[in-house]
C-alpha cells in the first residue's frame, strides 16, 4: 500500500483515500471515541439550551429551516445528505468488516470518511 506518514500518530493510505491511525508497536496513543451516548446526549443538551423556548427539537429546527427554501434547493440538499449518509454507512461497514466486529469506530476514523467523501464531490 501506498502511505503517507502525517504525523506520529496518523498515516495517510493513497489508495484507499483513507486517513489511518498508527502507532509504534508498544507506545500508548489515546484515540478519542465517540459513542452514539455522546451524542444523545450532545443533542439534549442542544435543545434544552436551543430549543426550549420554542419547544422544538434538533430535528425539527432543521426541517423548519429546510422548508424556507425554494422545492429544487430542497430536493438537491436532500439527495445530498442521502448520497453522503448512504456512503458513510457502507465506509463504516468496511472499516467494521476489516477491524473485526469487537472494533470501536474513532472520531478519526469519521473524520477520515468525511474527509473522503469531500474529496469525491
């Protein structure tokens, strides 16, 4: 494989468009992870500060905003985020199906995928 080395603790794979983490074989390195708890919690706590005042949800701001554009903008913004879900999804699945079912997906490995992903459009 063709790599690059970014720095001590992240590679970049050419082929695969992917960014890696590494580690010299016995140094501890902290990979911060992300759990969908995390993230629960992260959007509680946006609509209690956000959201409490109208009493709408995350989700039902965004929708709210979605509906104040024109109907084309609509459909390419919704057909977009439906491309980009459905390619992180299937990123997701090979980095599971290549680490192993017991392997916890890092903020890094997002990050790698998103990075991708821009990259393609």
């Amino acid at each position: 494989a063709l790599v690059t080395f970014v720095d001590t603790c992240e590679l970049f794979d050419m082929e695969r468009e992917l960014s890696l983490q590494w580690r010299i074989e016995g140094k501890e390195v902290n990979i911060p992870v992300l759990t969908m708890n995390d993230i629960l919690q992260s959007q509680a706590q946006i609509e209690s500060e956000e959201g409490a005042a109208e009493g709408e949800s995350v989700e039902q701001h965004a929708v709210n905003a979605l509906n104040t554009l024109p109907m084309d903008a609509q459909q390419r913004l919704v057909a977009g985020y439906r491309d980009f879900a459905d390619n992180m999804k299937a990123r997701l699945a090979e980095i599971q199906q290549r680490e192993g079912e017991g392997y916890a997906i890092t903020a890094n490995d997002v990050t790698s995928i998103v990075d991708a992903l821009k990259k393609r459009s």
